[in-house]
C-alpha cells in the first residue's frame, strides 16, 4: 500500500485533472447558460478536443 506505483497513478491523475480543469469549468458555465440537458457530453466533447462552441451545439462528435 502507498508504493510508488499508487503516487505514480495519483501524480498522473492529477496532472490529467489540472490539464482539463479550467476548459472544463468554462465548458460548464457556457453549457448552463446555453440551457443545455446533458452537460456531461459537452464535457465529454472537450475533452475528445472539441471546441466548447461545437460541443454546445451537440454537434455529432465523428470528424476523425
């Protein structure tokens, strides 16, 4: 318990967190005053790397 691979795992956690946090909390705010239903597919929008406006929009998540 408490090895190296447990404070490996959380530093990567943490560095995903802070990577998204801000983007996230932005996404969150617009989508509110946007009167979108499901706030957790815009967040899941920006994180495929989706601008904030397009995944508002519920636009179909498939360029790739």
């Amino acid at each position: 318990m408490g090895g190296k691979r447990d404070k490996h795992a959380y530093v990567a956690a943490l560095k995903a967190y802070n990577a998204y946090a801000n983007k996230l909390n932005q996404a969150e705010h617009i989508a509110r005053e946007s009167n979108v239903a499901d706030i957790d597919i815009v967040k899941s929008g920006v994180i495929s790397r989706y601008p904030i406006n397009e995944a508002t929009l519920n636009k179909k998540f498939n360029r790739r």
